[in-house]
C-alpha cells in the first residue's frame, strides 16, 4: 500500500516596528498582519477538529509586538478608526454590489474586534492554547531574522539562536523544538550551535538536499540529519509553487481580491483624510476590486465568487498531494513526505481568501490525507534518516544569497561585522560591569539584533520602504555606537540610557556574557600602554605661527601635533615667532616652545619679515643644539622653508616637511610675482624634504600635479581635533534661543570658504518659506560685504553673520546649533569640519578638497556641489526633514573624529613618517 505524509509550515515573522511615537506608517504592517492573517488564521484552526497538521513558527519580533499593551492599545484604535470609515462609506456608497460587499467588511470587522477583545487582546493567547491542546505545533526563528550565513563570529549566531529561545519559552512556556532559519538560509556550522541549543529540527529550501554531499537515497522525499545532528526538512518545490508562484499560483484567480486596489486611493482627499496618515494616502484595508485581469479596469469583488473559488482550489491541492503519493508512496523508512513552508502573511494578507483556503485544506483532508507535524514525523522514524554535508542555500531568489547581499546593500555587513567585534571587545574590556554598565551592554546587543535584522537588506533590495529600512539601521547602528562611546568614556548616564532602552523596547532579557571569550579578556588585560615601546627623539618643530598667534589653522594644528607627540614619549621643541607679552621661553603642557624675534620684526613688507624671521631661527637653533641634539626636523609650510632646509644641511639631520596649503591651489593658479614667489619657496622645501605629510588625499594630488613628486615621498596624515578645546562652558546660556532650525559655521571671511553660497541658499529658502537659518562667525575683508548683501535682500530672519566670537561663544553655537556647514571653494583640509562632528553635529561641506575626504556622503554627513545654492539646498532639506538620519550621521561624524582624526593616532602616524625620513622601515625591512 502506498504511503505519504502531507505537513503544512507557517512562519509568521515581521520587522520590529514598534516604535516610541505613536502614528508610525510601518505599524500598519502589523496591524494589517493582525486583522487579514493571524486573527482570520485563528478562525480557521479553532472550527477545524484535526490535529497533528500544521507547524507554525513566530519569529521574537512577532511575538514581542503581539504581547506589547501599547501596541494592542494601538490596535484597537485602528479598528475602530476602520469602522469608522466603513459605517461612513454606509452613507455614501451607491451600488448594491458596493451596499453588499460594505455590509460584508463592517460584520468582518466586528467579529475580528471582537475576537480580539475576547483574546484580552493578544492574539498569542489564541495560538498558546491550540499549542497545550496539541492542535498545532509552535517554534520560532532567530531573534531578530538575521540572515545568519552572514553573520560573522559564533557567538553572534549564538546570540540570535540563544535570545530566540529565552523569548519562545516566555510567550509560550516551554522551549521549542524545532526552528525557522531565517530565509531557509543554512551554512555549515549553523547546525552545530542550533543542536548545541537544544534545537532539533529545522527547514531548508528543496535544493539543499538535492545538492547534498553524498547525495541522499530519498532525494528531497524525506528528511536527513545535518553532520552534528539537526534534521533538515526540504521544501516541496512541486506543491508549494501552486500557492506561491507568481504566474500558476492560486491567489492569482481572476476572482479573488485584488490587493493593490484599496478605496484610499478612490475617494476624495477630503473624504478619506481623517482615515489616513496625516497628508498621505496609504492603505486603509478596504478593497472593492477583483483581480479580474490584468488591465487597470477591475470589477467588483464578490465574496461568494472567492469561496466558490477556495473550495475547489483546495480540493485541487488535495489532489495533487495525493497524485505525489502515487508517484512516491512506494518509499519506505522512512515514508514519503511532502512540506510545504510558507510565509504566514501570504494567507490573508497578500491572499485575502488564503486562511479560508487553509481551513477547507485541512477539514477537506480528513480520511483523504495523512497530515503530519514534524516533531510528530520524527518521533516515528529518526531512526531512518540518513546523514549528510549540506552547502550554503536559501530559499531566495536563484536558491543563494544574492537578495540579502548585493550593490544595493552590501554596506550594511562592514557595519554588521564591526558591531559584532565591538561586541566582544567591550564585553571583554568590561569583565566586572557595575550594574549600570551592564544594562548599557545588553542594550548594545539589542541594538546590534534590530540593525542585523534581514529585513532591511530585503526591503532595500525590494526598493520598497528603502527611506525607512536605511533609517532604521542607522538608528541602531548610532545608538550603538553612542553606548560604545559612553562605556569608554566611562560616562553611562541612568537617565541617558533609560531614553535609549525604552525607545525600542525589545527583548526584556539580554544575555551579553554570550558575546565574552576568556582570550579576548586576557589579550585585553594585557594590551600595551599607549606609549610603551616607543623609541623617544628630540624632533624640532619649525613654525612661524603657534598660540597664542592664531592666524589660520597651522597654529592649532602644531599646537596639538606637539602635545600628542610629547603624550607618545618624544621631547618636542618648537621655534616659532615672538608675541608681545609672552616669555621667550616657556614649557606649555610638556611642549618647548621657543619664541624668537626677527631681524626685522617691524617691515611691513611680509616677504621682508620672513626672511628675517628665517634668518633669526637659524642663528637661535644653531646654538640651541649646543644643549639638545635633534633626531629630526620637522617644518611646517613655506614661511620656515629657508631656515628648515638651512638647519637640515649645517646639522644634518633629516628634514620632515607639513605642507598645509599651497599657493597655486588658495589662487587657482600663480598671477603674481608675489605669488610666483611664494610657489618657489613652496618648491624648495618640498625638493628638500626627506619627506613630506599632507593633511589629504586631495592635498597629495595637487602637491603631485604642482611640484611634481614621486608618490613615496608624500603621506597623508589628517589633521584633528581636541575635544576639550570646544566644549562649551557649563550652564552656557548666552546665545538667544530661537525655534529655527539654526546650522552654525565658522571660518575667514574670503572668497575661497564659499560663504556666498550660503547666502544664495538663504534666499531660496526664503521663498520656500522654511524656518531654517543660518549662523556665521568669523572676520576677514568680506565680512561687511556679506553683511549688506543680508540687508539688501532682507535675509536677516535667515542668515546672520556675527563677525569675530570667542572661543566660548563658538563652543556654545556648536552646542546649540542643529547643524553645521562648510562650504568651502578651495580647503586643503577643513579642520573646522571636525569640530563640528566633534560638537556631535551633522555636518554639510562642499565636495571638495580635504573636506571631501572627510565626509563620506550619507555616512557620516552630507556633501553639496562647490558654489552651487540649489545643491546646498537640497542638502539643507534633507536633514531638516530627516530628524533620524541627522541623529545617525552626527554619531558616526562623532565616531569617525574619535577614530580617525583623534590626535593620538595622528601622533602614531607622524611616527612612521618620522621613520620614513630616519630610514629605520628601510632597515627593518632588510
């Protein structure tokens, strides 16, 4: 006698989209979810007397959202908002046909009301009581659908498997047996944690075991277990294409719903607007149309027509699981079984009539088919399934990964795969958390959960909710990255932390000790003292401009050069320019610093001072290395070129050059004898250079293309920020609130910082009528220009230019602003840009020169076109309405400065340099 066996698979699973706000557009997928699939669902199972026939599998978003009192509060008022418009389309709908079909949702809606109700609203409590009566079977999926063939590290896939587990036995009081791989996705390794965790059975798509290494007796006719034991059940390919297949499956008959003909998009605007999302038209549930053909014109739906449809697509189902036993039914040990894995929202929600379809299947299969559960199947037979290696699959598009992973979205695992080894670092580094620390890690584990989720790479490869998806992660991916910072910082705050954990609050328990590995903390506890190790020198620093003379950027960039160098175990000396009312010689937080006047410190004529300020350094230093004698020089720009490259002859050391800015590129060319002038001395110091640093890659290129370098001879090292330098005094309050969205920036008042942009911009948005202004300081030969502009155009309400501020008052504008900008025409590099990511701020520079560097577009700030108001504005727009996206790019901007612009990592950089120039990586290497 023939045999077969017929098991039916849901897996129920959703993004976590609870949100904080109430009102959010993605609930309604929930929603929706709720009142087409999982309630309708419920309906079908309780009036169908069978058991043994179906597994469902709920993934922990699922179940978190389903139990969450705010989100069935929520619910509620959606379906009696749905009501609502359903008792107004009473009064105003014509035709009999709509009079019937109207009368139809408002006692649909009323009986899902109700059910919900008598659940006490949560419609687990439904699915948990036909699970104690044995009428299904219930299993979940990893904690929040991480596509974990793509998972880095173990204890991450861990991680998702472990807290799926702990979330399972909460809702439903037992651990589950089996689990839904996310996408069907299965790797080898996968299986090893799983079964390590008490898992026994899971899915996988039918190719898996056709492709199986050695290949199976049974083909895909019958489960096999994995090489450390968990079985794995195949797709059929054959049955399950009858419902999910775009061009034979059943949910496209002309006569069932259409679902893409909602009245949202029929009715007036002012009809419909009370019943909508503020000044959007989305779905409100409520579809008159069949799908009918595949023309725009649809007739009317007719409920009776669809279960005329249900019954004998069910009985054709039927048959062709019995056909399957006839062609295989002679199998044996174990018997032929057919699955058929669905996602769950395809009943219901994308195939209106689908539960029903569900329940005439099962009641319409008594006494005709064998319905089995897995867990069931295997309790019969493990005995005779046989093992076998199984390779990378899905059940996705081509059978791989390529959905998950693609020029769409392959940017997200940089960041996945950073997160997970942040994740271990930090729990190592905090081997004994205080109890604040501690919840600050399980939060940092929440946070990597709902940025991995598969959903986002899904949506944006769909190019459906892309905005949405790519917000969402990079919420969770600044949050994380926000704890991270704080625990180093030693700076968790419990009033901080509360805001974050109750923003997204999933998964009450968090095991964050997954993520610890016993060698982790040992390297960690081991690790190398900044400092240690390094070989000390004596470097002299040559610069004509050092604090208190603030001129241009060198200043502070020498300033903090020779700090860091001093922190990393050097002892530095810098010779710079005489300042009225400062000693000649001091020690300012272990730096030398020598202040020397010039042979003729009165000319007017610069060039003159130059010279003569050269001349005096020479004869200063030449007798300074009576006392000290120097490893290397290090010069900055063309005003110390003579005496650097005079010093590197008479003491013959080497000579290591910053080269800040050149002439050619702050002018666009030479036009001058003057200028002309200045490109030679340029010249000359980078000729005489061991070696050169330049703060950009842009810098490299224009030193390349000007003086002609050899691409060895340069490196790039960024400039840096100290951020205790623009903190803003306690309690600072001096600034005038204003309601305006305020994006600061500061800088010289000329030409090449592109401030008239800023003014072009103002206007146009001034027309637009937005509320955003603009706030400049800063000083310089264009300041009063710029100011009657503002004037003349009546610009005052949206750009402001303050002139010269203190340091205090910059640090508070930074502070209170709610952006920055730079829109620099020329800048080789742009060291204001970083205070404003310092400030925590989202930062917008033109795309050019150093400041291109540092700002990735979209990352960690955004970039407009040089010189062009319209590409600014667009800029503007775009965080003024993206509150979400500013507050993750101003993170990573945060981040990326207390990385890679962090002035201990430039002092390490400056350290090979200073070896490029000594020839010590030359000797090493040999």
């Amino acid at each position: 006698m023939k045999e077969g066996y017929f098991s039916l698979v849901l897996h129920a699973h959703l993004p976590y989209v609870r949100h904080k706000e109430e009102g959010r557009l993605e609930e309604r997928w929930l929603f929706e979810a709720i009142t087409e699939s999982y309630i309708p669902l419920l309906w079908e199972l309780n009036q169908t007397d069978i058991k043994d026939a179906l597994t469902i599998s709920f993934s922990p978003p699922v179940l978190e959202m389903l139990a969450d009192p705010i989100i069935q509060e929520r619910y509620l008022d959606y379906i009696i908002k749905t009501e609502e418009l359903l008792h107004k389309e009473a009064e105003s709908i014509i035709t009999s046909e709509e009079k019937e079909l109207n009368k139809f949702y408002i006692h649909r809606y009323q009986k899902i009301k109700d059910t919900f109700l008598n659940l006490d609203k949560n419609v687990l409590y439904g699915y948990r009581e036909l699970f104690k009566k044995g009428a299904i079977s219930c299993i979940t999926s990893a904690a929040t659908h991480a596509f974990l063939p793509y998972v880095k590290t173990k204890a991450a896939i861990r991680s998702q498997v472990v807290e799926a587990i702990r979330c399972f036995q909460q809702h439903f009081g037992v651990k589950p047996k089996g689990f839904w791989l996310p996408e069907c996705a299965i790797a080898p390794g996968i299986d090893r944690i799983l079964v390590e965790e008490g898992i026994s059975y899971s899915f996988v798509d039918e190719h898996a075991l056709i492709n199986a290494d050695p290949n199976p007796t049974k083909g895909s006719g019958a489960p096999i277990y994995s090489p450390h034991g968990l079985i794995l059940f195949p797709r059929h390919t054959d049955l399950s294409s009858k419902v999910w297949s775009s061009t034979l499956g059943y949910p496209g008959d002309v006569d069932y719903r259409e679902f893409y003909r909602d009245i949202a998009y029929e009715r007036d605007w002012d009809y419909i607007k009370p019943f909508v999302h503020e000044e959007v038209r989305i779905d409100t549930g409520i579809k008159h149309k069949r799908i009918t053909g595949h023309g725009e014109e649809k007739d009317i739906y007719v409920p009776d027509w669809a279960k005329g449809k249900v019954l004998a697509h069910a009985e054709h189902f039927l048959g062709s699981i019995e056909q399957e036993i006839n062609d295989h039914g002679d199998q044996c040990y174990p018997p032929y079984l057919m699955v058929t894995p669905f996602d769950a929202e395809l009943f219901g929600h994308w195939w209106f009539e689908g539960p029903d379809w569900i329940g005439q299947v099962l009641k319409k299969g008594q006494g005709r088919v064998q319905f089995i559960t897995p867990e069931t199947y295997i309790n019969r037979h493990y005995q005779d399934f046989e093992t076998a290696h199984v390779s990378f699959s899905t059940w996705g598009r081509d059978g791989y990964g390529h959905v998950w992973i693609n020029e769409k979205n392959d940017y997200l695992y940089r960041h996945h795969q950073r997160m997970e080894t942040d994740l271990t670092t930090m729990v190592a580094l905090l081997s004994q958390p205080n109890e604040l620390e501690k919840r600050a890690l399980k939060q940092m584990v929440r946070e990597w959960m709902l940025a991995v989720s598969s959903d986002w790479a899904f949506i944006i490869d769909g190019q459906s909710a892309v905005q949405y998806a790519e917000e969402r992660f990079l919420t969770h991916l600044s949050r994380f990255d926000a704890l991270k910072e704080k625990l180093l910082d030693g700076n968790i705050q419990e009033n901080w932390l509360i805001v974050i954990e109750q923003g997204f609050p999933f998964l009450k328990e968090i095991d964050e000790q997954i993520f610890f590995s016993p060698h982790d903390a040992y390297v960690q506890s081991n690790s190398v003292k900044h400092g240690e190790g390094v070989k000390k020198r004596s470097i002299l620093m040559l610069s004509w401009e050092f604090p208190p003379m603030m001129v241009g950027g060198l200043s502070r960039h020498v300033f903090d050069l020779s700090r860091a160098m001093v922190h990393a175990g050097h002892e530095v000396h810098v010779v710079t320019s005489h300042v009225a009312g400062y000693p000649d010689f001091e020690t300012t937080q272990g730096v030398n610093v020598h202040r020397i006047k010039g042979l003729q410190p009165e000319s007017e004529q610069f060039f003159d001072w130059v010279a003569s300020l050269n001349l005096s350094m020479v004869q200063y230093i030449n007798k300074l290395t009576r006392k000290i004698n120097f490893d290397i020089i290090h010069a900055h720009d063309w005003l110390v070129g003579v005496a650097a490259t005079a010093l590197k002859r008479s003491l013959q050391i080497p000579l290591l050059a910053t080269i800040h800015a050149t002439e050619h590129g702050r002018n666009n060319g030479i036009h001058s004898e003057l200028q002309y002038e200045i490109n030679q001395k340029e010249w000359e110091l980078s000729y005489e250079a061991d070696h050169i640093i330049v703060c950009s890659d842009y810098m490299e290129k224009e030193l390349q293309s000007i003086f002609s370098l050899p691409e060895e001879k340069v490196s790039v090292i960024p400039n840096g920020v100290d951020f205790e330098l623009i903190k803003p005094q306690k309690n600072c309050n001096s600034i005038e609130k204003n309601d305006a969205f305020t994006i600061f920036s500061v800088g010289r008042m000329v030409k090449e910082k592109g401030f008239q942009s800023v003014i072009n911009a103002a206007a146009i948005l001034k027309e637009r009528n937005v509320k955003i202004r603009f706030v400049i300081a800063g000083k310089g030969p264009m300041l009063e220009a710029y100011q009657q502009q503002v004037r003349e155009r009546q610009l005052e309400s949206y750009i402001n230019f303050l002139g010269f501020i203190s340091d205090d008052e910059r640090n508070e504008w930074f502070y209170r602003c709610d952006a920055t900008i730079f829109p620099s025409l020329y800048e080789p590099f742009g060291i204001v840009a970083l205070e404003g990511l310092a400030a925590g701020k989202a930062t917008i520079v033109s795309d050019t020169g150093g400041l291109s560097g540092i700002i990735r577009h979209d990352e960690n700030g955004v970039k407009f076109i040089p010189g062009d108001e319209g590409s600014l504005v667009t800029q503007v727009l775009y965080l003024y309405n993206h509150p979400i996206l500013r507050e993750a790019l101003a993170t990573q901007g945060l981040k990326d400065v207390k990385t890679r612009f962090d002035w201990s990592t430039i002092a390490d950089q400056t350290e090979i340099a200073i070896k490029k120039c000594l020839g010590e990586e030359l000797e090493l290497s040999i």
